[in-house]
C-alpha cells in the first residue's frame, strides 16, 4: 500500500468517525447500514467472484443485521 493511499484511508475512516460522532439517530442508522451492506457485498463479492462458492453464512449475518435495524 503506497503512502497515498494510506493518507486516503486514514482521511476516509477520520470523516466516517466524525460523522457517527455529530450525527443524530437516524444518520448513524443510515452510515452503520451502508457500511454493513459493503462488507456483504464485498464479501460475497470474493466468495463468489473468485472462489466461486456460496456462503450460506452470508446470508445469516445479513438477514440479522436487517432483522435488527428492523426492531
């Protein structure tokens, strides 16, 4: 990972902390669901695209965090 690259990490987690941290209720809702939904897509986005196998325990995590954003 080259230095710039690493600055635009560091500059991108920073602004995701400071909006979570400013934000009211429904923003954080709103940053925490397009966050998980990423690491789901990214993940089955490896299983799938490079390995080529289905993960039922995708499937589980993501029906949980739904169910709960739910309640």
């Amino acid at each position: 990972m080259s230095a710039l690259n690493a600055a635009a990490a560091a500059i991108a987690i920073a602004a995701a902390c400071f909006l979570i941290s400013r934000g009211n209720n429904y923003q954080v809702f709103i940053i925490v669901t397009v966050g998980l939904t990423a690491i789901v897509g990214i993940g089955l986005n490896v299983l799938l695209g490079l390995n080529g196998q289905i993960s039922l325990g995708h499937v589980a995590f993501y029906a949980n965090k739904v169910d709960i954003a739910v309640d």
